[in-house]
C-alpha cells in the first residue's frame, strides 16, 4: 500500500530530524513583542494597537496574530 510507503518516509524523515508542516510565520520573539503591543494601553484606556496593526508591523494576517494570543 502507498500509505505504509508514506508513514516509513515520513519516519524515516523525522529520524533525520526534519519536520512536516510550514515553517511559524512568527518567531517566539516576535510572539512576545505582539502579545505586550497588543496589552499595551493608550490613553483612556483603550489599547494602542488593533490586531490589523500588529498583523501589518509583522507581514502576517490578522487571523495569525489572534492564533498566537490565544
């Protein structure tokens, strides 16, 4: 069958210590800068930068920066 052929690459591939999948988009460090840009308060109150903000400072969507605020 194809999907043992499959899963003995893949294996073979982890062994080998790569990883399937996308590279993060975002370091751990820049994690941290947008999740303290995100707490940071304004004035009044409210905060000083919106998601679309923070998503536009790092080139990523706004969909990746409230996956890693969670």
């Amino acid at each position: 069958m194809r999907c043992e052929g499959t899963r003995k690459g893949l294996e073979a591939a982890r062994t080998r210590g790569r990883a399937g999948g996308h590279k993060p988009k975002l370091s751990q460090r820049q994690v941290l800068v947008a999740r303290r840009m995100y707490e940071d308060k304004g004035g009044g109150g409210k905060r000083k930068y919106t998601v679309a903000e923070i998503a536009e400072t790092f080139g990523v969507s706004r969909k990746t920066i409230y996956r890693h605020l969670d």
